[in-house]
C-alpha cells in the first residue's frame, strides 16, 4: 500500500512539473515538483535541472525581478523555505537540502533606531555544487557556499564557506576538513 502511494506521488510531482513549465519554469527533464509545492515566480524567471526534485511543501517565492537556478540532480527535502524576493539564488548540481532548510536572499535588518519591519537586508546568495546542507539550516542574505561543502544539522550560514570543509554552529565555522573523520 505505502509502495503505491509513493509511486502515485512521483506521478504527481512529473505531472506538476509539467505544468510548471507550461506556466514559464524552464525544467529540465526528470525533475519533479510534488503535491503542496508554492512556486511562485515570473515566467522566464525559475530553472530547475534535470532530476532535480522538490519535495512535499517547500516554497519558493521570487517577486519582480527576482530569479533562482537550481542545477541537475539536487534536491530539497519537504517545508523548505527559499525566499528569494527581488534577489537571485544560484544553486549548483548534486546539492541536497534537508528538511526544513530556510535559504533567504532578503530579510529584515536589526539596526537602532529604525522599526526592524521598515528594514529591508536583500543580497544574492550562492550555493555551489557537490553540497550537502543539514536539516533546519538557515542561510542569510549574501552568503556564499563553496563546492564541496557540507553544513550540519541547525547551523546559520552568514558569509563565505570555503570548500572542503564540514561546517557546524551559529554563526556556521569550520569543524574539520570532509573525510578527516
């Protein structure tokens, strides 16, 4: 039974792929989108890669100019949150986003003096390939995540992340370099 219904649901995501890219999302071959995806975007203004796959209720929310990419053969896991905004998001091949994972491209500042709502921080973030980005990671405004990178599990990236490396904490810092463990 649970065997059918996981089939009915890749179905699904193929079928609600299709008609991402009937509204505009350029999609490459064998990516899907699942039930309760929010994709929001302007026509010509979203890429999704090939065998890329977002799961059960992410959200991705581009205004005006706003764009992201996302490269073949990624993912992100079920109630990601990917708010782009007016910004860009470039994502590169083979990432994984785990569950939860927020990615902002703008957000709201925290200076004196001025109502945090009338704020506004926005800035491209950038995540490159070959990167594995734990559960419940948040990454701010203008962050830069290297090849080869993995993030642990509730860490915030703020920054540059040099490849190689696995990252953990808040601000997110290098732990040890990947596979020295």
């Amino acid at each position: 039974m649970a065997l059918t219904g996981y089939r009915l649901d890749v179905a699904r995501a193929y079928v609600n792929a299709m008609g991402y890219r009937l509204l505009g999302l350029s999609v490459g071959s064998g990516a899907r989108i699942h039930p309760n995806v929010l994709l929001r975007c302007r026509r010509g203004h979203g890429v999704l890669g090939a065998r890329t796959t977002i799961y059960r209720d992410v959200q991705v929310l581009c205004t005006g100019e706003g764009r992201f990419r996302i490269g073949t053969d990624s993912h992100v896991a079920p109630h990601g949150y990917l708010l782009i905004g007016q910004s860009q998001l470039e994502v590169g091949d083979q990432v994984a986003m785990g569950p939860f994972c927020g990615v902002f491209c703008e957000s709201n500042g925290a200076k004196a003096g001025v109502p945090f709502l009338a704020q506004h921080v926005r800035a491209p973030v950038h995540i490159g390939s070959n990167v594995f980005i734990g559960t419940k990671v948040t990454v701010l405004p203008g962050s830069h995540i290297e090849d080869n990178v993995v993030v642990a599990a509730h860490a915030v990236v703020r920054g540059r992340l040099a490849s190689g490396w696995v990252y953990a904490g808040s601000p997110a810092r290098p732990l040890h370099p990947i596979g020295s463990r």
